[in-house]
C-alpha cells in the first residue's frame, strides 16, 4: 500500500516538475514535502518505475541547476530594488 502511494507520488512530482520546468524546492512546497523527499523519489525511485519520465524530469533539474547562479542574482537584485523603493517613500 505504502509502495504504490510512493510510486504514484513520483511520478506525479515528475510531471509537475516537466510541466511547469518547476525546482526541486518549488516541487516540494507545491506537494508538502521536504527537498530531500522530491530528490529521492525523481533521482532514485522513478527511474525503477519509469526510466523515459526519470530522464525527463532529471533533464529539467538538471537545467535548473545550471540557472540557479542567475535565479539567485535575480533574487537579490529584486531585493535591493524593493528595499530601495521603501526608503525613497
């Protein structure tokens, strides 16, 4: 019972994660669980259920990896921007 609610799980977190090209952490909150959870289930688990969806999903984190110097550069430029719009008021 326990083994096809994790299966299914997987194979969820991967569609959401290729449909919306979503994070590892983006993941996690959208289903309520933890990082750690999402990782084993896309890098370990799923690819015993299904190594076609495994390949897809981790191409996607994969590619959110390689961004991730620019998502946080990002987040730190909105940062200072609202912090400097709360001064200037």
């Amino acid at each position: 019972m326990m083994k096809d609610y994790i299966e299914k799980r997987s194979v969820l977190l991967a569609e959401y994660i290729i449909s919306h090209k979503a994070t590892v952490r983006a993941a996690a909150k959208k289903f309520g669980i933890s990082k750690s959870t999402v990782h084993k289930d896309i890098s370990e688990r799923l690819h015993e259920i299904s190594p076609s969806l495994s390949k897809q999903a981790n191409a996607v984190l994969s590619e959110n990896k390689r961004e991730r110097h620019l998502r946080g550069g990002l987040a730190t430029k909105r940062k200072y921007m609202e912090k400097e719009k709360g001064l200037s008021k």
